[in-house]
C-alpha cells in the first residue's frame, strides 16, 4: 500500500463536530494534524467533498472480527498476516481508523478455531505493522475467559507488549450473563458450524462448571492485579446482576462491554463506568441473545459507546441511525460514541474529534438510501483508502 503524505484542503463538506455540524465547511490538513477549520469558501485548490460529511476517523474498542479471517471455515486455517492485512482493509473501508483487536486468552481442551492462538495473531500484526501494510491503527485487547485454567499464564505471555492498551474480563459460564437462557447457548453452538449434539453440549456445559467453580475466582484475582499493575484499562463483560456491577466497581473497570439488563446499566452509570453497547443491536434492532436492546439503553441515557463486535461496516451505519431511533440524540452526539468517547475511555487524546491539533484521522461519508458508504479514509494526514 503506498501512502503519499502532503498537505490537504476538503472543502464543500458536512463536518461533524463535537457539538455541532458546519453545514459547508472546509478543513486543512498539515504534518498529520488538523490544522485549521472554516465556514463557508474554502482556499483555491481544496479537495471538493460533494456535500459529504467529514467526521473523525471512527475508534473501535471491541472486535474479534481478525479471528473470522484467520479461520474462515471450521478448521481451516489462513496465513495469519494475510488475514491481519485482509481484515485491516475492511476495518479502513468501514470508516475505522483505531482499533483494539480482540484476542481471545485462553485455552481449552478440544475447542477448535482460534482459542490458544492469540500470540500467532499478535505476532501477524506486528509484522503487518512493522512492514507498512495496515491502514488503520491497530492496539490489543486480551480477552480473559476467566474462568478457563491457562488464562493468566497466556495474558502474561502478552502483557509487556506496548500495543496491549485494554484488558476485559468475561465468563461466559452457561446459565448466567450473556447466556442465562441455556436454551439460547445451546442454539449459539449448534449454528457455530460444529453440529454438537445434546450430549456433547451436556458434557461441555459440565467441564465449564468445573472450570469456573475451580478456577474463577483466583483467575479474576490474578488479571485484575496484572492489569493495574502494567495500567492497562479493564473492561468487565456482560454484566447483569447487582453483584456483577459491585464486581466491576471493586476491580475499578473504566469500559462495561454489553450489560444485559437495565438494572445493571444503571448500576454502572451510577458509578461512572462507561457503557459499551453492539453496533448490530443498533442495526438489527435487539440483541441476538435476547437482552436489553442497546436503543433502549440510548433512550435512559445509558449509552456511551458503540462497538462493532463481529461486523466492521455496523459501526458508521449504527452511529448515524442513531438519531432516527432517538431523536434526543443529535448527530454529533451520536459520532462521540464512536470516536470521541471510546477515545478517552481508554486514554487516547489525540484523536477522536474533528477539532484544531488533533490527528487528522478522518473519514469522508456518503449516505446514500440509509445505507452509508465510506469514500476516503485519511490517517494522520496520509489518503489510505
């Protein structure tokens, strides 16, 4: 991919600010930052928009969305870096120029696509990186199944690398959080490509008990230590209960990803934890597990984030259907969940807003019968799609 830096006027454009949109409006572009913002007539020789909006480059804290390009059929395995190239220029095309690749920690004994292999995936993206091929800016997120024996042995492997800047802690035990309907569980495994049957879910449901009954609680001691230890933010995952929101706020988590319940959404706003919610809730209109719709969510106020979780392109799509689906909810409003406030949940000031000295991490929108569509992609001043 060749990347051409210089200095760059757009002109004739919607440009989504924090708190409000220039209907036409110009911006200049210097040594990657934005360096300047007007109104109206823009510099001879500007790049025209077509009337397109212009908005910051969108920050994704949540996706595992590589792990579908490094196994796209049940065991069939693909290069790692052709997969980290593969699934990097679709995040770009997507409108999204940070992103936190969400690598699962952790082992278990006869489980097949990708557990175990979030030093594989590491690796392949370093090598990307280091080789100039990835468009976007990418970090790690090390997803702790923290119930499962080898989860703090793999998230040591991984914590001294410099681009691990988010740590979650999940369980996903049946009968409990994301999947307290059994029912719903055994119907997620079944149209997962593996064809189990009752019997083998019976005995992998029993080995999960096992597991968090032996090892959870110790496990969730140990990741919580090494992630204030090396000040890598934490997220907790699926909260639900009332004992689940005091958890999250005794292990002092800045990000709560996907609660289930209304309960528990207030419990964490109330102690000022930001709420993550999926992108395809938005679209799809509820959750494929039959919990709290994340537009109900928007409507008590209880809705700081957007994350695209398995499907890149449903960020930018949820984040303008937003006002359609909340009408106290402005548009620019509605872009600081995907840009300005994942930003500063987990400490990156320099980006996430179109304003003077930020990065110039932009992306150009066209809307076109509901559905948006990306046109260009700039990341710190460079044209990378």
């Amino acid at each position: 991919m060749e990347m051409k830096p210089k200095d760059t006027v757009i002109a004739n454009a919607r440009i989504v600010l924090g708190d409000r949109v220039i209907e036409r409006g110009w911006l200049a572009l210097a040594d990657g930052r934005i360096a300047e913002i007007g109104d109206g007539t823009a510099p001879a020789g500007a790049e025209d928009a077509g009337g397109d909006l212009i908005m910051p480059g969108l920050i994704e804290l949540h996706t595992d969305h590589l792990e579908a390009h490094y196994v796209p059929r049940p065991k069939v395995f693909w290069n790692p870096v052709a997969a980290v190239i593969s699934y990097d220029g679709q995040l770009a095309t997507s409108g999204i120029t940070t992103v936190f690749d969400s690598l699962r920690v952790w082992r278990e004994d006869g489980a097949e696509e990708v557990d175990g292999r979030a030093g594989v995936l590491a690796a392949a993206i370093t090598t990307a990186r280091e080789a100039s091929l990835l468009r976007a800016d990418h970090f790690l997120h090390l997803r702790c199944e923290i119930p499962m024996p080898s989860v703090v042995e793999e998230a040591k492997e991984l914590i001294d690398r410099p681009d691990v800047k988010l740590m979650s802690l999940m369980d996903h035990t049946p009968g409990q959080r994301q999947f307290r309907d059994e029912v719903k569980l055994r119907d997620y495994y079944r149209g997962k490509g593996g064809g189990k049957t009752d019997a083998e879910l019976d005995e992998l449901f029993a080995k999960r008990f096992e597991y968090q009954r032996l090892y959870a609680a110790a496990n969730m001691r140990e990741i919580v230590a090494l992630a204030h230890e090396y000040r890598i933010p934490l997220a907790s995952h699926d909260d639900t209960t009332e004992e689940n929101v005091a958890d999250a706020v005794r292990d002092r988590v800045s990000v709560a990803e996907f609660p289930t319940t209304l309960e528990a959404a207030r419990g964490l706003h109330q102690a000022g934890i930001d709420i993550l919610m999926g992108a395809p809730n938005v679209v799809r209109g509820g959750s494929h597990s039959g919990n709290i719709a994340a537009v109900d969510l928007a409507r008590e106020g209880l809705l700081d984030i957007l994350s695209s979780d398995y499907i890149p392109s449903s960020l930018l799509m949820a984040a303008l259907q937003l006002p359609e689906h909340v009408p106290a909810i402005s548009l620019p409003a509605a872009v600081r969940t995907v840009t300005k406030a994942p930003a500063e949940a987990v400490g990156l000031t320099d980006r996430g807003e179109v304003a003077t000295g930020k990065r110039a991490d932009l992306i150009r929108v066209h809307v076109a019968g509901h559905v948006p569509v990306v046109r260009s992609v700039w990341r710190e001043g460079y044209r990378v799609a």
